[in-house]
C-alpha cells in the first residue's frame, strides 16, 4: 500500500515546478494522496499553469493567507471537496526587499510586519481555519501539517529579517503542536536546505549559500535536487512518523549542526 493512501492534503506555496511545494505535492501523488493546491494574488494564474503538470488536482484555490475571507473561503472549499484534512503543507514565505541583504536596521516595521505576517502568522492562520477538518482525519495517527522552514537556530548573512521569521517560526510551530496535540494533529518543521528555486533568486547574496554549504555539509549538499526534501515531507505527512511533533526536522546534509 502507498504510504499516503486515501490521504487528503492541501499543498499551499505551489508557484513554478522548481518549488519545494511543488516537489512536495508531486511525490505526495505518487504515494496515493488526492491534492488540492493554493495559489494567492496574480500568481494564482502561474499556480494553474503548473498545476497542469501534476495531473488532476482540481481547480486550484485561491488563498491569500492575509486575507481572513480567503481562509474561510477556503476551508469551505475543501470541506466540499474532501469532507476533511488529512495533510497540510505550509509552503508560503515573503519578505519586502528592505528586509533582505542590507542588514538589520534598514526595513521599516511596515515591512518587517508584512514579513512576519506572510511568513510566520499565517501558520497559526491555517491551522486554526483548517483545525476543524484536520481534526477529522482517518489517517492512522491523526492529520499532520508540515511547515518548510530553513534553519533558525543561527544567523545567517544576507537572510537578515527572513531569518528571524523562520525563528519565530519554529517557536510558533511548538507552540501549536502543544495545543492542537489533544486532537490527533501534529505539527512539524521541515528546515530545508538551500535549493535553486525562483523564490531563492530573489535573496540576496543566495549564492554565499551555493557556494559554502555543500563544503560544510557532511553528506554534501546538492542545490539542484530537491527530492530528499520532498521525502521527508512525504514521510512526516504519513502514519510513519505518527508519534512526532513539535520538531524541526532537518534535511540539509547536516549543515545546520557543523560549526
């Protein structure tokens, strides 16, 4: 049997086929699973067109985590589709330019708030929308929600206010896995290592990143292929990691943990 058999999952973050989401969503079809996938704003066209390459996964919805309409919208959707939640993938992440590559003191809080709410707040958004659906998962251990993440434990050059909002999401994601734990959801971190997305072309100096992490990684590191990154996600949205929670799984050749 697949692992994700008669698993239902909602995809967020899917933007071009080189995303992690993407990646993501491909390898949860092939392991059985029925997909919906989110798109947000004027890249909702582009999360059509790419969707396309994934087979039948249904009209794409539209999901602006800023927007508290959209979310209810939504959950109303899915819950037409799928009557429940089994599986949901938190791939959304934006940062203003003031917030990336010059340094700590140059992003207005405006900015720094759009950030943390794009990128941070909307994890407890979707969850708290979803909860009702996801809490009537009949996968065996319950619905599992699975945020990408890269790591927060360290500052990192040029990644500046991003960084602190994959802290801050790491926190967040402990906090949530201890309240929604009483009903058979848990909730996990994937920090992935760099991979050559359109998303990272647009962080600055990302090529420090190319250029070190392979060197720093014990297992090496590959930029180009992100398939380890989707089997992780894969297994953490499977009963083969039902008794795990609250973590920040690492799936960076072991870069984070080398000083």
């Amino acid at each position: 049997m697949a692992l994700l058999s008669d698993h239902r999952i909602l995809v967020t973050g899917v933007l071009t086929d080189d995303s992690l989401a993407f990646g993501i969503a491909e390898r949860a079809l092939q392991e059985g699973a029925t997909i919906a996938l989110s798109g947000a704003g004027r890249g909702t066209s582009i999360t059509r067109r790419t969707a396309r390459k994934l087979g039948d996964v249904g009209e794409v919805i539209e999901l602006d985590v800023t927007s508290p309409g959209q979310i209810a919208a939504a959950v109303a959707e899915i819950e037409v589709r799928f009557g429940r939640l089994d599986g949901l993938v938190h791939a959304i992440g934006y940062a203003p330019p003031s917030c990336l590559g010059g340094g700590m003191f140059v992003a207005p809080y405006e900015d720094v708030a759009t950030a943390m709410h794009v990128s941070t707040y909307s994890l407890a958004a979707l969850v708290g929308a979803f909860r009702p659906l996801l809490q009537k998962s009949e996968a065996l251990g319950g619905a599992s929600v699975v945020a990408l993440d890269f790591d927060g434990s360290r500052a990192y050059p040029m990644y500046d206010w991003m960084g602190v909002m994959k802290a801050a999401l790491e926190s967040l994601g402990r906090y949530l896995a201890r309240e929604v734990g009483k009903d058979k959801i848990r909730v996990n971190m994937l920090a992935a290592g760099p991979i050559r997305t359109t998303a990272a072309k647009s962080i600055p100096g990302f090529s420090l990143f190319e250029d070190t992490w392979g060197d720093r990684a014990p297992l090496g590191w590959n930029v180009h292929d992100a398939s380890a990154i989707a089997d992780t996600a894969v297994a953490l949205l499977s009963p083969l990691l039902r008794a795990t929670t609250a973590s920040v799984i690492h799936v960076d050749g072991g870069a984070y943990a080398m000083g």
